[in-house]
C-alpha cells in the first residue's frame, strides 16, 4: 500500500453509524481502512458482513473501533453497523 486513494466520512449519533461511500476505487487490491471514534461509549461498535474487526482501542469511555477489507475489484466501501450515541466515522482507501 502506497498511495491514498479514496475517503469518506461523517459524523451523527444513535444506534447505529455509517461513514458514507467512497468514491468507485481507482484498482481491484486496494486496502481499505476503517475507523469508528466513539466518545464516552457504553458499549463497542460493531462492524457489517466483509469487515476483519481490528479490535478496539479503548481510554477510560472513550473507543477507537477498527477494521478492514482486502478486495480483488474496485467498488465503492462503507463502513458501518452499530454503536452506543455520538460516533465519527471514515473510511480510506490505499492503492497497491
């Protein structure tokens, strides 16, 4: 992975968060990264269906989810599901 391709992000609360869509991916065999910043959780968030969860980084209430996909085309990602109130999320893309 050597070049940043594409981004998106957002932020909003509930129960659940989305990053928005990135852009159609300029290669199949990106990296694409995720992250979920929720402050003063009560709970972890959770990652869809083609997400590998990296675990969560956690201080005091504060959690960093992460997570990732390795495709073979190109596409446009969303990082998504469900965590506890306030959340900001992105996704990026690298290209190989």
């Amino acid at each position: 992975m050597t070049t940043l391709d594409r981004t998106a992000g957002t932020n909003g609360s509930g129960s659940a968060f989305s990053s928005g869509s990135t852009a159609l991916t300029s290669t199949g065999n990106e990296v694409v990264f995720a992250a979920v910043s929720v402050p003063q959780a009560s709970g972890s968030p959770s990652w869809t269906s083609g997400w590998r969860d990296l675990g969560n980084y956690v201080v005091g209430a504060h959690t960093l989810g992460r997570s990732y996909q390795l495709p073979t085309t190109v596409g446009t990602f969303a990082a998504s599901e469900s965590a506890p109130g306030n959340w900001l999320a992105t996704v990026v893309t690298f290209k190989p």
